[in-house]
C-alpha cells in the first residue's frame, strides 16, 4: 500500500542536469494529464496514450509560450512507475527546464525526491529491489565491469536466483509443517525429516555459493579499490598522481605530508579503479599523524588489492616493519620497489620496479591491475552475483538460519523450532528482493539516487 504522501503527483527533470539539445520532464501520478493538462490548451483534457504531440507549452497564468515540447501520456499501469505518467521533451536549456518545472509546480505537483520515480515503480510491482538497484549503477556505469553488474540485476538474474531459493525452503517449511499438523507413527517421521534435512543441505550450498559472488561482485559494482601503502617518503601520493595522470596529491620531501587518505576513480583500458593514497606508516608521537596511520591501517583491511610502497633508498627496519604487516593478508599484495631510478638493491628481487620520473614500470603495475580486475569479473558474465551490502547481509541471514537448523536438527529439536529456523531464512531471502516493511529502510535504498530517477 502507498502511503499518503506517495499519492500525490510529482515531477522532475528526468534528463541528465546541465545544458543539452533535448531535456526530458517526467509527471507522474493517479491525475497527472488532468493537473497539467492546462499548459496544453490545444490538446484537451484527453490525450490518447503511447502517442507523441508536438505542442506548444504555454504558462497558464500567463498565457507566456514556454516552448514547443513533444509530449507523451503514458496510462497506468502500463508506465515506468505504474502509476499514469506524463513526459515532456523540451529543449534542453537550463532556464526552460527551470520554467516549464516551475509551472508544472504551480499546478499542484510537487517535486519528485531522489530515487522516487523508481521507488514508485517498485511499490506499484514494476521492479523489485534488485532491480532498482541495477538501474542505478546502469545510469551511473563508467565501465564495462559496472555495467556487467548493473544489466544482471536490472535484468533480474539475482531476483530468479533469490525466488527459487525462496521457494525451496518454503518447499521444506511445507514439508515440515505437514509433519507437525499430520504426524505419522512409527519411522515414517524419520523418513520424512531426512527429506527436509537434504533440501535444506541443496539450498545452504547454493546459498553459500551465491555468497561467495560478493568479493567479485563488488569489484564489478565499485571498482577495484586499490590500497597505496608505504612508508612515509615511499612515493605513494607521486604513485597516485602518475596513474591518474594529474597532480591531486601533494607531494614533498617532508615525510608525513599525507595525513589522511585520499581515494580517487580512473579508468584503466575500461577498467575502473579506486586508488587510495594512505598516510605513511611508522611510529611517531604526533597525534594527528598517529589517527592517520590508524586509518591507514583500516583502509589496508578494506582494499580489494594492497600495493605495497618500499622506495629503492628505504632503511632495512622501515622495510621490515611494512612487510610484517602485510605478511598474512588473505588479498592480492603487489610488493613494489619506488624510486627505482635511484638504483636497484639487491634486497628488491622479486618486487615490480618503477619510477615515476621516469615511468619505468608504471605500464606493468597497470597490467597487474587491470588482469586482478578481470580475473574476479570475468567468471561473472553468465551467473546472478551480489553487488552490495544489503544483499551480502541478507545473504549472510539466510545462511546462519540454514545453519541453525542443521544444528538443531542435530540435536533432535522440536519440529516447532526447525520451522521457525526455515521461516526466517525465507524472510531474509525475501528481503533482498522486496519484502521490506520498514519505510526507513526502504527510503535508504534510494537516498543515493539522483533526483529524476
């Protein structure tokens, strides 16, 4: 059920913002054609649907033409939203976007917030969450990884993956609850548990398969964050500068210059990276300094891939204080000599050399990058896979409450408990596709999208 204020009409510029040959005002609600219907006195108070018209749009208040706008009425349910959906296609100027709005909004229509076209669509079944989900990172993909993540949401792979799972643990709940109102004598009651036992065992397996997509899915969705760390003086923030190709951290002889991190985004041949300069790591009493190697720390623990700073001048008890802390990481490291233009020690075999003065080694740290990249989406092409938290949270839901029931069928619990075990498996699962009840974590879903969606 919508609530109230979900009821009203609203509207926004549905186009990309700034200037453009033709900009796109999307109305949408239960009276849409009937509340602007006025800006176009030459139509009527009728508009036949899926039909384009050239028209004139005019200020009612003062009969001021705005501009000749295409405009399209489309009928619910039969609408991106679902709900009766007017779409104006004016030039694309910022001031006739900004009047042609401003009358829509005289009329009685109120501004869409971000995310609320798709959250109607949503709410009126036209899309589940993971469909909203992919949309956003389809109108937001820089890459082809992103894209890849975003068609097989909005396509809906995920949400048939979630709905057969679903159902075969509400096949087993059935199962189960017919075991409770029906019981049978003798082993038959073993017999039948054995059956639940197993299709419970087939869904935990393909549950913790699906869950295992996230390290990759994520990669796909966000990129692949990239970790620079080092010593003070190692040359990562000259590192970050020379793969993004322009000067955003500085940089000086001063060790300790970068004291918090710095992420940005850049495209590899296609292939998007998430760089982030952290603050040298070492001992040191400054405490604004000591927060940074804090969160240096924190950002090593959070990274996809740690690519590891040691300069070419660098002492033995720096180079050994860094290895120890990257020694047991369960991620790709890649352990690089900086500053190679300085000369190359023997301590540093095994390690990619480069030097960013020179650009020695820059095209094969790229190359590394862009196949760890490859390598976690590439066997993503052809299988549902999970891109956000939300979704490996409600995964994670799923698999402990499968996890329970194993258990407590070990342990020859009531029939009772077994079901309550299935029932909230199948409500997280359900969760990632649509069964949210709560208005603050459905609004949180779509805080992030841009007004107009």
């Amino acid at each position: 059920m919508l609530r109230p204020n979900d009821e009203q009409t609203i509207a926004a510029l549905a186009s990309g913002s700034g200037p453009g040959a033709v900009g796109v005002i999307r109305v949408s609600g239960h009276n849409a054609w009937q509340l602007i219907s006025p800006c176009f006195s030459s139509v009527g108070s009728t508009l036949k649907p899926r039909q384009a018209l050239l028209r004139q749009l005019v200020d009612p208040r003062t009969k001021e033409v705005l501009d000749e706008v295409i405009v399209i009425f489309f009928k619910g349910p039969k609408s991106f939203t679902g709900q009766d959906t007017v779409e104006i296609c004016c030039h694309g100027g910022p001031y006739i976007i900004q009047r042609i709005l401003e009358v829509v909004y005289s009329l009685g229509v109120r501004p869409a917030q971000p995310g609320e076209f798709t959250k109607m669509a949503l709410l009126n079944g036209k899309l589940d969450i993971t469909s909203a989900e992919g949309l956003k990172e389809l109108i937001e993909c820089q890459s082809r990884q992103q894209w890849l993540a975003g068609r097989q949401l909005y396509q809906g792979k995920l949400r048939d993956e979630i709905d057969s799972l679903r159902k075969e643990v509400i096949g087993a709940l059935a199962y189960l609850e017919a075991m409770i109102d029906f019981p049978d004598e003798g082993d038959t009651q073993h017999i039948q548990l054995d059956h639940v036992k197993k299709r419970v065992d087939a869904v935990l397996k393909l549950v913790e398969n699906l869950s295992s997509t996230f390290s990759s899915g994520k990669v796909a969705s966000r990129g692949l964050m990239v970790a620079l760390v080092g010593a003070p003086n190692a040359g990562k923030s000259t590192l970050l500068n020379s793969l993004l190709g322009r000067r955003r951290a500085i940089v000086s002889e001063k060790a300790g210059t970068t004291r918090d991190y710095l992420e940005e985004s850049c495209l590899l041949d296609g292939r998007l990276i998430r760089l982030v300069d952290t603050a040298g790591i070492r001992e040191t009493d400054d405490v604004i300094e000591q927060d940074g190697v804090a969160l240096s720390k924190y950002i090593l623990s959070e990274a996809d891939v740690v690519v590891v700073l040691q300069a070419a001048d660098s002492g033995i008890d720096e180079r050994a204080a860094i290895d120890a802390m990257v020694k047991d990481m369960q991620k790709p490291v890649i352990a690089v000599i900086s500053k190679n233009d300085l000369g190359s020690p023997a301590w540093a075999q095994g390690r990619l050399p480069i030097s960013c003065k020179t650009g020695s080694g820059l095209d094969a740290l790229k190359k590394k990058l862009m196949q760890i990249v490859d390598q976690a989406t590439g066997s993503l092409e052809e299988r549902p896979f999970i891109t956000s938290s939300r979704q490996a949270s409600a995964l994670a839901s799923a698999e402990n409450s499968l996890k329970k029931f194993k258990l407590a069928a070990q342990s020859s619990a009531g029939h009772e408990m077994l079901a309550f075990e299935l029932l909230e498996a199948a409500r997280a699962l359900a969760s990632i596709v649509g069964d949210i009840s709560n208005d603050d974590v459905l609004d949180s879903i779509f805080k992030e999208f841009c007004i107009g969606k």
